[in-house]
C-alpha cells in the first residue's frame, strides 16, 4: 500500500473515535432532566429576589467565558492531534518552535485580561450586593447554632413607639450586634422570635427544620451572628449564602419578590450533624407577615434569642462603616 494510502487509513480510527465522543457529549448534554426553560440558567434556581438577578447574571457571564476559552483550547487540541500526527512512514523530528515572543505575549496577555474583566464584574455585583440601606424595611437577626438556626424578628409588633421604654443596645440577648445594625431597627422594637430543632418540620411542605417569615415586596437585613462555630446561612431560590461567625457580623440585604416556601440550608461545615442544619423560609404578604409576628407573640415568644459571643465594645464597633 503506498504511503499516502497508509496515512488515510490511519487516521480512520482517530476520527471515528472523535465522531463517538462527539455523540457522547451530545446525548450527555440532552438527556439531563433540565427544561428547555432550565438551561439558560445553567443549574441555577429560580431567582425570587430583586437582587438575585444580578448574581444569576454573574454566574451566565461567567460560563460563557469559560466555555469561549474551553472551546478554544478543545479546538486547538483537536486540530493538532487530527493534522500534525506523526506519519508511520515518517520518523523524522517535526520542526520545533522556540522562544516565540508574539505567541508568549499573546497567552500571557490573554489570561490576564480574562481575570481583569472577570474581577472588575466580581468586585462591581459584590460591592451593591452588600451595600444595606440605611433604613430597611426590616431587620432580622439569624442566629446560628448547632444544630439549628434563631430568628429575631426586631420589629415593632404592637405599632407603638413608645413600647417598650428600653432601646435594644440595653438587651443582654442582643449583646453581640453592634450598634450600627441595631439602630435601623425601628423605634420600639419589642421583638419575637422563632428557634428550631433539627426534627421540626414545616406544616405545610414538611420539609425539616423551623421557618422564618419574610413579607414579599419588602426590605429585609439580615444581620448574622453565630454562638458558636462558623455556619453560613443560604436560601437556596436567593442565590446568595453568607458565613455566619462567631465574634463578627455579617449583614446582606434582600427583597422578596415571589410568595412561596422555600428551602434554606447550612452551607459550611460545622460539625457532626451539619447535614441536619435546615430550614425554610415562607414569604408572604406584608399583612401576613404582620399578622405572623402577632401570633409569635401570642404563642408567648416576645423578646430575642441570645444572638451569640459577647465582644467587648471596642471590638463591637470597631468596623463603622456601613457594608
């Protein structure tokens, strides 16, 4: 057979192999359980706050520009195993490529500029993300604890001002807050609270652990505070998780905009039964969120939850400005 021959028949089964995995990939990519309508997210949830977006908008800008790279790098791969394999026939060393300073500049200069645009869109949606309002709608300490989570509602259940006489920086409960976030709390915030157990369940979805109720429409800080190891507080629909730590604050702001009962969880590993760390999160109207605090205190659940570690007041306020 001559040797042109030769190299054709050669290259039959590299290409036939390269038709396989191309067809691999193919029903790999169309046999996974997401819709039509799932795929643009790219295995995100739904968003259901206003902010949610922006990080859902990160996340898509970020795939393409892997997938721009990767698709790049396949085909530079593919293009050299298919045309510069060596001949059966030939044993000579192809020629060899050195010091080439235009080639060393472009892939020194390339990635470069990739992780400079990638950081400047990181820093941008990270700086308004947690940027909180002065005055926000509400205030929610999340305390978390092992093995669950507190909500302290700081909010002025009965409507009046007046009540109760002593501010919430005199709250031994709320000793850990620095004042900055308890300020935005509104004047005569007596407070009620919800603490769960790992075996509580949701009565209407089932689903484990206790549920803190936001109303929809509506600015809610979270102010984050832990009594004992490291956690972080994510509620899987909003797209953002934070780390709640013992001896500092930690503070992001949202606005629900679906009404629904959704999934929360522990996302850092805290210990032995970190798995068990759930909870739920139920967003409804602002008259049903209203009625729900009544209700709490009703049930005999005025006050707050021990927030967490004490610190000193210089260590308190240390940090003034307002993230």
């Amino acid at each position: 057979m001559s040797p042109n021959g030769s190299d054709r028949s050669s290259r039959r089964p590299v290409r036939r192999k390269l038709l396989q995995a191309l067809a691999a990939g193919a029903v790999l990519a169309t046999a996974t359980g997401c819709t039509s309508k799932d795929f643009p997210r790219l295995g995100m949830p739904t968003p259901v706050t206003e902010e949610a977006p922006r990080i859902l908008s990160l996340w898509q800008g970020s795939w393409a520009a892997a997938l721009a790279v990767g698709i790049l790098v396949w085909g530079l791969i593919i293009w050299s195993v298919i045309f510069h394999r060596r001949s059966r026939s030939k044993v000579e060393v192809p020629p060899q490529t050195r010091y080439n300073m235009p080639i060393e500049a472009l892939y020194t200069v390339v990635p470069i500029i990739i992780v400079s645009v990638l950081f400047y869109f990181t820093a941008r949606d990270e700086n308004k993300l947690l940027t909180n309002p002065d005055k926000p709608q509400h205030v929610v300490n999340v305390v978390g604890f092992q093995w669950s989570w507190a909500f302290n509602y700081l909010e002025d259940v009965d409507g009046n001002a007046a009540t109760p006489a002593k501010p919430l920086r005199e709250n031994k409960e709320l000793d850990a807050i620095p004042d900055r976030f308890l300020k935005k709390a509104p004047q005569g915030a007596e407070g009620v609270y919800e603490v769960g157990t790992p075996g509580e369940r949701n009565p209407q979805t089932n689903n484990p652990g206790p549920t803190l109720w936001l109303p929809k429409g509506e600015t809610v800080e979270f102010v984050l505070t832990s009594r004992d190891v490291i956690h972080s507080f994510w509620v899987v629909p909003f797209l953002m998780k934070q780390d709640v730590i013992p001896g500092h604050t930690n503070s992001f702001t949202v606005t629900p905009n679906k009404e629904g009962t959704f999934l929360g969880k522990c996302a850092e590993l805290c210990g032995q039964d970190h798995s068990r760390m759930l909870f739920n999160v139920k967003v409804v109207s602002p008259e049903r969120y209203k009625a729900h605090l009544k209700e709490l205190a009703a049930k005999g659940q005025t006050g707050y939850q021990p927030a967490g570690i004490a610190q000193t007041d210089h260590a308190k306020n240390a940090e003034t400005k307002n993230k």
